[in-house]
C-alpha cells in the first residue's frame, strides 16, 4: 500500500518498524514553517495548515464520523500481511465502537496489573489497534475533501479505500489529510492502525516500577506521569469545501486596531482573482474590498488592519465578550469560501514583575487539568470538557495549565467563552540529553513540529494568555539551554499575538535553569511533600534575586491524599495533610506578590499514571493529588484553595 501525499507516492516508515524510535513519522507530516506574502504559516502534509475552529457555513460542511467503527487489536503484527486494512478482510469478529474511542477504557482493564500487558488487560496493552470504518460518500460537484482528526494518540498510520494517505506521530494535535484523490462516490473504507509504544520494560513480581525504555525521538522520551492513553480518542469528521479556501485568520489587537493577516490556499488547476471583505460588530466601520490574486497550487496572506470601535467591550474573565468576526471571498456576486470565527479584545503582557491583562494587575490562582474522566479515559466528549471546566469554576480557579499536551479544540473555545486563562503547551515533559539534542537539531522532530501546530492552532484565543514549553526537562546539561532557546524562537517566530514565554522548570535555581530566555520564570516546586518545607522562603527569595524584573509563576505544587481519608495534619496520604500544607504553602508564597504572580495547583482531580511513586499499584492506576477524587468528590484541600487569597499588586 502506497502512501499518497498530493498523489505522489512516498517511501516512509516500515509497518515492522512502527514501535522503534525514529523520528519517520513525525517528518511524513511534513510540519514546517514558510513566509507567505511576509507572514510565517504552518504547512502540515504539503498544505497550509486549516483552521480546527472555523464554523462550518455555507461554503464548508463538516460530517462527524462517531458511529460504525470497529475494532481489533494486532499483538502479533498481522494486521499489514492479512490487509486488515483492505475490503477483503471479514471483521465479524471484531469489536463494535463509537469514536471517540479510548482502548485502555474496554473490558477487563486492570490498571494496577503490571504482570499482564496481553489485549486482556488493554490499559497495559502496547502495540498495535485497528480501527475500521464503512462510510457512504455522495459526490458534491467541485469540491475537496478532507478527513479531519482531532487527536490520536501516538502513532498512527491512515488508510482511505486500501491507499496510506497518511502517518502521524502525536497526541493533543488535530491534524488533517487531503482525501480528494482516493475518496470514492458510494461506499469508502476508512482504516485508522493505532500505535503505542511502550516506555517501560517487562514486570517482575515485587520488583517494582519496571525499568524505563529510555526514547529519544518520541513525544514522550521517559515515561510520563500520566497515563498513555491509546485510541482514536478525539472526533473524526469529513470536510468538504471548495477549491479556494481561506485556511485561517490570524487576529489581534493593538493601539485600537484590528491587525489580521488573511491565509488563502487555491487547490485548483486555475489560478484566481477575488475580491477579499472582512466584517466584525468590533470594527469602526467596513473595511474596502481587497482584490487578490492566487495563483493555481499556491497560497497568499493578505494583511487587513482596520480601527475598533471605541466602546468594543473588552475580554476579561469576569466579562469574556467575543465579536463574531467574518472573512469573506467572493467573484462578483458568487461567495467563493467564508471564514467566521471570534475575536477577544484583550492584551496580556509582562510589566517589570507584575502580569497585567488589559493594563491591571492580575494573578494567575490556577489549577493543573488532564484531559481524562474515570468513565472515558481520555475519549472525552463536549459534556465531559464542560464538567471538568465547572470543576475548575467551583475551585475558584480563574487560570488553567493545559499540562503538556495540546487539547481539544472544544477547551480553548469554551475557555473564551467563559473566562478562563490558559496555558498553551505541546510537549517537552522529562527531556534529557539525547532528546533534547535530537530535537531541537531536527526542525521536522516531533517537538518542533508539534510547537509549529500549537503554535498555528491557537493563535486567536484570547484564553491563551502564556505558552509553557516543556515540563521539568533535565537543565543540568549544555543541551538544555540549545533546547530551551530552540522553544523561545519557535514562539518568537510564529506567535501572532506576541504572548510571553515561560516553561516549568524542575528547579528554580539548581544547574542551569535558562530563565534568561524568559518572559515569565516558570517552575515546579514540592515543598513539603517531596522537598524539605523549609527551602521554600530561600528559594522564593534566591530565584527573585537572580531574575530581577521578571514575574514568577509557580506552574505546579501540591500534595496527595486519599479520597476520604482523615488523619493528623503531619500524616500524609490524608486530606488533613494536604490540605495544610497548602495553607502552609500560601503563607510564605503571599509574602513573594510580587514578583509572585500566579500559583498553580497539582492538579484538580486525581487522575491515573504509569510512575510507581503516585501509589499505582495499590490505587487501580490513580495519583491521589486532586483537589477533587476520580469521583468529582472535593477533598479538604478544594476548599482551602477556594478560599485562598492571592493579592494582584
């Protein structure tokens, strides 16, 4: 099966090769970076990267493709040699499922089983899954088509009527395929082979957490606290839209004026001349038409910058106002694509030590999120994101760290729409030499080219307010530095709203934390939980020192506690405990605001990891470090977080 890519056919990774470590299918997305018309814009499988927010319209349709799926697992490779992918292949004995879809979530999980990593036991499950999908198509004249996926997680390989369009390395990334040439009028087949690699070796009884496979082009080069979800575990839809489309409107604001840089892509034969018209209710007025020209196979940026009405109500979280913003190309009287999407009028910038959004001080009182439920794993659904928001709400939370991975689109939209401050992050959690020497070397890595996608992706949001480039990478080693200045330019280079940069460092002053690349000094600390509580009035008092000017952001602390479990308040694993040594915490850090200016809890609900340290073997796969139980149950140290006071000065 050859893989198609703008239907010419690529030599990529062997199907044999799949679970090494390689850097094949990151460089098959071909994520990269061109100037178009003076403007940076992400390229993603040969075509300007689309917009994952856009509104379908009049132009556009967009068709979910939830149910009919069904399901195998492959332990023994067969999958490629029996053409599991192909029409030929009987799937009676396969398992019927609805996408989003999570592996791990199936059946006989035990998550608390390292001895078993057969498909009996999914969540410890490694290896290959294959999903298939039967879909009728009805040709709509003049159209292209694409399949859109918003998120798989790791590894994946796709194939559209027995063709490989494409492979795709990742997790939090939305990315999408051009299926124009092989989608077929009738019935398609649609095959997704899913890949986990496992991180760690083969369990011996009593012996503990079994040792790491150490990785170096993966997303994940030690085994991340987290659990490895594996799946088609976000929705797949199929877009049709016409051959010219505008792929997205980047926007911000400044001195009073809309500045927009408009991405056309024409994907026909012939090139074209339009006329260009923008509309928002947030401008003083309507901007003249803009006549473009584009040529055939080609794209262009067209730049708009117009004066907003003075009384245009601003962005903030108690007030998240967003204006409908609407990109229109027409030929003559024919409407040709339309882009409609919003825009928060709000400006977040660094100020000495202080953070201010829309020029008042603010701090950021936040809580850490992983995007998982106890029912679904992470094959979470619009009303899944909504709950765990309300939690976030309910804790009085006003900031969210999107903990290393890119999210549904359905968090950042409703974060705009409800006041929510976020990080925005795509990877880099426990980096080490070789990683970090590899990818930040390779500018088709899996990091830089996640970086490129996150980057593009949440370019509008006026939620995003900081970007978090990696998590506790190890900064004793000159690579470190090369890795974190690599992060910085990424951002530097492609972030329209110009947003400041902060990563969460491991330690705020110990080897070569690199803060000089900072806008924000960003780091973790554990005080009182896995650190002496004693060091945390030096530290906050040394890091302050050798970073004058600059704010501080405390991007995660916490302890763990059991659901339920009462005790004496220096008796760990019990609420009482955690929930004072967060009062403790919050009576030396309020004396450092500022330059403290945000405070980040880990995290708001206990959610399930690999790491033998968060008590995995006895708790079914679960870290007790939420300020809610896997139950949404609040613990004691919820309400000591609700009520904690953080001064903005």
């Amino acid at each position: 099966m050859a893989l198609l890519w703008l239907g010419l056919p690529l030599a990529l990774a062997s199907p044999a090769d799949d679970l090494a470590d390689h850097p094949r299918f990151a460089h098959a997305m071909d994520v990269r970076t061109q100037l178009v018309d003076g403007v940076p814009v992400v390229f993603h499988y040969g075509q300007v990267r689309p917009d994952f927010d856009a509104a379908p319209g009049a132009t556009r349709s967009r068709t979910v493709l939830a149910e009919g799926w069904r399901f195998r697992f492959d332990p023994d490779g067969r999958g490629e040699a029996e053409d599991w992918g192909g029409a030929r292949t009987a799937t009676d004995a396969w398992t019927a499922v609805t996408v989003p879809h999570c592996w791990d979530m199936m059946p006989g999980g035990r998550f608390n089983d390292w001895s078993d990593r057969s498909p009996a036991n999914p969540p410890h499950y490694n290896g290959a899954g294959w999903y298939r999908l039967e879909f009728h198509h009805e040709p709509s004249p003049g159209k292209r088509h694409r399949l859109e996926f918003l998120g798989i997680p790791q590894r994946a390989r796709i194939l559209l009527n027995g063709d490989e369009v494409a492979l795709h390395e990742g997790g939090g990334q939305p990315f999408s395929i051009d299926v124009t040439a092989q989608l077929r009028a009738g019935l398609n087949l649609l095959a997704v082979k899913v890949i986990r690699r496992p991180n760690h070796e083969a369990a011996r009884p009593g012996a503990g957490e079994p040792p790491e496979i150490p990785q170096v082009h993966g997303p994940h080069p030690k085994a991340p606290d987290l659990w490895p979800y594996a799946g088609i575990t976000r929705e797949v839809a199929l877009v049709a839209e016409n051959p010219v489309t505008i792929r997205k409107a980047l926007l911000r604001t400044a001195g009073g004026r809309l500045e927009s840089a408009i991405v056309i892509a024409n994907h026909g034969a012939e090139p074209r001349r339009l006329e260009l018209e923008l509309q928002s209710d947030a401008l003083a007025g309507r901007p003249a038409a803009v006549g473009v020209d584009i040529p055939a196979g080609g794209a262009r940026a067209v730049r708009i910058d117009f004066p907003l009405r003075p009384d245009a109500a601003r962005w903030t979280p108690a007030t998240p106002a967003l204006h409908r913003v609407v990109a229109s190309l027409r030929q003559g009287e024919t409407l040709v694509d339309e882009w409609t999407g919003n825009l928060g009028i709000r400006e977040f910038r660094v100020d000495g030590p202080r953070l201010l959004l829309n020029d008042r001080p603010i701090f950021l009182k936040g809580v850490a999120m992983v995007e998982e439920t106890r029912s679904r794993g992470a094959a979470l659904l619009p009303e899944d994101h909504l709950a765990l928001l309300r939690q976030c709400r309910d804790a009085g939370a006003n900031f969210i760290r999107l903990h290393v991975t890119q999210r549904s689109p359905t968090v950042y939209r409703e974060a705009d729409r409800q006041g929510f401050l976020l990080t925005g992050e795509w990877g880099g959690f426990w980096y080490r030499e070789a990683s970090m020497d590899a990818q930040t070397r390779d500018p088709r890595s899996v990091f830089q080219s996640h970086a490129r996608c996150a980057i593009w992706d949440l370019a509008n949001h006026p939620s995003v307010v900081l970007w978090c480039t990696h998590n506790e990478s190890h900064q004793f080693c000159p690579e470190y530095g090369r890795f974190v200045a690599k992060a910085t330019e990424l951002v530097r280079e492609l972030d329209w709203q110009r947003r400041p940069v902060s990563w969460a460092a491991w330690h705020p002053h110990m080897g070569q934390p690199e803060f000089r690349h900072a806008d924000v000094v960003g780091f973790n600390e554990y005080r009182g939980a896995m650190d002496p509580f004693e060091r945390l009035e030096p530290d906050m008092r040394r890091v302050t020192a050798e970073n004058p000017g600059k704010p501080l952001v405390i991007l995660e602390n916490g302890a763990w506690a059991k659901p339920g479990k009462r005790g004496r308040v220096d008796e760990k694993d019990t609420e009482d405990w955690q929930a004072d040594l967060l009062r403790r915490q919050h009576e030396v850090l309020a004396r450092h605001t500022p330059p403290l200016a945000g405070y980040t809890y880990w995290i708001l609900v206990d959610y399930r990891s690999r790491k033998f340290y968060t008590a995995n073997p006895d708790n079914n796969g679960y870290s007790n470090m939420g300020l809610y139980g896997p139950d949404g149950r609040p613990k004691l140290a919820r309400d000591v977080f609700r009520d904690l006071a953080w001064p903005a000065r």
